[in-house]
C-alpha cells in the first residue's frame, strides 16, 4: 500500500506542475476571454451603422431622433427618400427606414445596401411597434397604467408531473435540470478528451523509456497501475476543486448585480443544487472514472508516447458519439428510441441519461440501474484493465494496438496455465 501512493504521489507532483496542468486550468477562461473580445468586437462592428429615418407622419422620425440606440446613428440631415437612396449608393450610410401611413396604420420599410440586417430590423421593428402602441393608447384614452398592464405578458409556469404509484411529485425546475446536464455533458467531454491523452501517455513513456523494468523489479505490474490511474485522477480532482473555488467566489461577486438578483429571485437555492449536482454528479464522477480506465489500458499496449494519439482514438469516438446523442437527440427528443437505449449503455450513459433525468421522461429505478450498470462496467475495466497491463506492461510491439493485445492475451492464457 505504502509503494501504492509513493507512485501516486509521484504522478501527481509531475503532473499539478508541468504547463500543460496550468493551461488546462487557464483554458476555459482564456476561450471565454476570447468569446467575450469577440462578441464585442461583433457590438461595435453594428453600432457603426448608419441609418436614416424618411416618415410620412413627423411625429414618428421625431421620436426615433429623440430615442438613443446602441445598434446604430441616425443621420439627421436626411430628410427624404431620394436623398437616402442617394446616400445609400454613395455609402455614406448602410440603410434607410421608410416609415410609412400615420397614426396606428403605419408600415416600415428597411433598405440595406447588404443582407446582414437582421439584428438591425428587429431594433426598428421594435421601436416602431412601441410608437404605434403609444399613440394608439393615446387615442383610447388609456392611462400608463393601463398601456403597462395591456404589454405585460401573460406568466407561464412549467410543472413536471412525475407519478410513483399514487403519490404524485412535482417539479419546477426542469430549465434548470437541462442547464445541468448540458453541464456535465460539456464537462464530461472536456475532462475526457483532456485526461485520456494524459493518462496514456503517463503509461507509455516509462515504457517507452525502458525504464519500466526496473521500476517492477521492486513493485508489482498491478500496483503501478493503480498507483498511476489514482494520481492522474487526483490531479482531476484538484482541476475540479479550482473550478469549485472559483466558482464560489464568482458566485459571491455576481450575486450583487441587479440582474443576477433577478435571474435568481425565482429559483431556490435547493432546487439549483439539485439540479445542478445530484444524479449529474454521479454520472459525471464515474463516466470519467471509465474513460480514465480505458486510456490507462490502451496507454498501455502502445510501447511509444507517438502512439498515443492513435491508441486512444476509440476513447474520443465514443466520447464524440455519445456527446452528439445527449446533445442533439437527448435534449430535443428524449423519448428516442436511440436515447433509450444509449441511456443504459456504460460510458454512453454518462452523457445521454441526465437528459433524460432533466426532461422528465424516466423513471427513478431506471437511472440507478443506469447507475449500476456504470459502475459495475467500471469496476470491470479497471480489473481487467490491470490484469492486462501486468501481462503486456513488458510487451514491446510494432505492429500496432491490436497486435500487442493478441500477445497480451496469449501471455495472459498461458500465465494462467502456469
């Protein structure tokens, strides 16, 4: 036990201290940076348009020209429709806006000098139905009160009904659960195709080195093994304690915002939690605890780290596969028959079943025999994954993943012979 966690603590003092760690940490951050930069850059691009107001009735371009707007600036020397279309083709401005009619019976009219106007019409659209609400308000003789209570929209609750027997539970916060799952399928993947590579290659360059033979000279093949799986998933503990931390101390901070504030007046902090955590945690916990199993096992049948990169290719394919089914089956349609039967598939059902879990849709009893069924299929890979690593950890081949497997299992028949 003690050579164990000398070998654990070993892999994971190399590993929390080399760059890779550090820019695995620093990358979510450093793509919402460059998300954020982004975004930004697309808000300045619209709010350099430039757009002229032409309208029948001059109490409408009146108030567009009293009204400020961070999509686009209004050219207030032009006044009618052929000095716009003049302008437009000179491009000293991108659009015209023709409001036409008066009073409630108006139209618009938006003319670009290109196709990308979308988020600009939905701006004038916007404005234009509010002035014609106003007015028409105005001529009914409606207070503010009354004009607010007309445009305030009708509250919509949703409520999952789930039956156990006769006792009927119900549930609100199925948003929440999807923005859960989506959470732990994102994850899932990230942590699968970061730490697969790692874990591989921490099992192939010692044997690459050679170095392998002495190191078991002292220690058994099986404890090495294990002792190398539990730093490299130690080192993703550590990864998601960061995250933990710095999550709480962003939630402590954004919590004051006014918005935030609003987003979470309706949600209890329970029913956040829950939906957040609960099953998702336990899927997440040991889906990455299978995949971690299956890259230590396929590191070790590759005698090279250049390898690497191919013996791990069936771990990203079905991580790619089964994130592709939750996210684009089991979000939209969670009563696929697809989605069904991935659920209760190991390694799969990390990432198709909290949609289901999130939509309602499967019993309490069938996500724990999803459960079972992930872990006893993680128990199994790790048993037969050491099994295999103590028969081919010394095997040095050539010819590929499979052949050294076929030597593995030659070797492995005739130890148990023996």
């Amino acid at each position: 036990m003690n050579k164990l966690w000398i070998v654990a603590a070993e892999t994971y003092k190399r590993n929390v201290k080399s760059v890779a760690f550090l820019v695995m940490i620093l990358m979510p951050f450093i793509m919402l940076a460059i998300g954020g930069v982004f975004g930004y850059l697309m808000t300045q691009s619209s709010n350099d348009k430039t757009v002229a107001i032409i309208a029948e009735d001059s109490a409408y371009r009146t108030a567009f020209m009293n009204q400020k707007s961070e999509s686009y600036t209004i050219n207030k020397k032009i006044t009618t429709e052929n000095q716009a279309k003049k302008a437009l083709k000179q491009e000293k401005i991108d659009s015209y806006f023709v409001i036409k009619g008066q009073d409630a019976t108006v139209e618009g009219l938006l003319y670009s000098s290109s196709n990308d106007q979308a988020s600009l019409q939905a701006d004038l659209t916007q404005k234009l139905t509010a002035m014609k609400t106003s007015i028409v308000a105005e001529q009914l003789n409606l207070s503010q009160e009354q004009l607010r209570a007309l445009n305030e929209p009708a509250k919509v609750t949703s409520t999952t009904l789930k039956f156990d027997g006769d006792k009927e539970n119900k549930s609100s916060n199925q948003g929440l659960m999807m923005i859960g799952a989506l959470a732990a399928s994102f994850l899932i993947f990230l942590f699968i195709v970061n730490y697969s590579s790692i874990i591989g290659q921490e099992i192939a360059s010692e044997k690459g080195t050679r170095i392998m033979e002495i190191i078991l000279s002292s220690i058994k093949a099986t404890t090495h093994f294990y002792g190398k799986l539990i730093g490299i998933l130690l080192v993703c503990l550590t990864q998601i304690v960061i995250y933990g931390v710095l999550g709480i101390v962003a939630y402590q901070n954004v919590k004051k915002i006014e918005i935030v504030q609003q987003l979470l007046s309706n949600v209890k902090l329970h029913d956040l939690v829950t939906a957040i955590f609960g099953y998702n945690l336990l899927f997440f916990v040991l889906g990455v605890l299978a995949f971690a199993v299956l890259s230590a096992f396929l590191g070790s049948l590759v005698s090279r780290t250049e390898d690497v990169a191919k013996s791990i290719q069936p771990i990203v394919f079905i991580a790619i596969a089964g994130f592709y089914i939750g996210i684009f089956v089991g979000q939209n349609n969670p009563e696929s028959i697809i989605v069904k039967i991935t659920s209760f598939i190991p390694l799969l059902s990390s990432f198709v079943m909290p949609f289901r879990i999130a939509s309602g849709t499967v019993a309490t009893p069938e996500i724990w025999i999803s459960l079972l069924l992930l872990a006893v299929a993680s128990v199994a890979l790790t048993i037969i994954s050491a099994n295999f690593y103590r028969s081919n950890v010394l095997i040095y081949s050539d010819g590929g993943t499979w052949k050294a497997l076929k030597k593995s299992m030659v070797l492995m028949k005739n130890e148990k012979r023996s």
